[in-house]
C-alpha cells in the first residue's frame, strides 16, 4: 500500500481478506514482522470487487487509521 494523507492509506482490496484490525506500516522493501502494527478505525473496499468475478480490476481499497501515521511515513 501507499499513504496517501497523514491518516490514509491506498492498498489492494485483495490484502484485505478477513476482519481487518490493524496493518503493520514500514518502509523496508522486506517484511518485519517484529515491526509495531497500527490500529486500524475502517477500511472500505472498491464497490465493484468481487475476489471471485472480478479478476482483480477494481482491486482498490482505502484504509483509515485511529491515529496518524508515524513522521516517517512519506506521504504521497
């Protein structure tokens, strides 16, 4: 995903499978998973995803956090 304002972030919707309840946020191009996760307030998924019809077009997602994303964070 990207960040796209202090509390949003733009991922597919296909990473979002199951009850989303924080993501891990890091600018490493590998994964950490002893990195900290974030709290996540609500994620939306496109209107027209379907994982099963869709064959991934419209595979858009937008992420709101409880709190601000760590100075960091680059927003783009």
């Amino acid at each position: 995903g990207v960040a796209v304002g202090p509390v949003t972030l733009l991922t597919a919707a296909h990473c979002l499978d199951g009850e989303i309840k924080r993501v891990r946020v890091f600018t490493s191009e590998h994964y950490d998973p002893k990195l900290p996760s974030l709290e996540v307030k609500e994620y939306k998924l496109h209107p027209d995803y379907d994982p099963k019809r869709s064959r991934y077009r419209n595979d858009l997602s937008k992420i709101t956090m409880k709190e601000k994303l760590p100075d960091f964070i680059k927003i783009y």
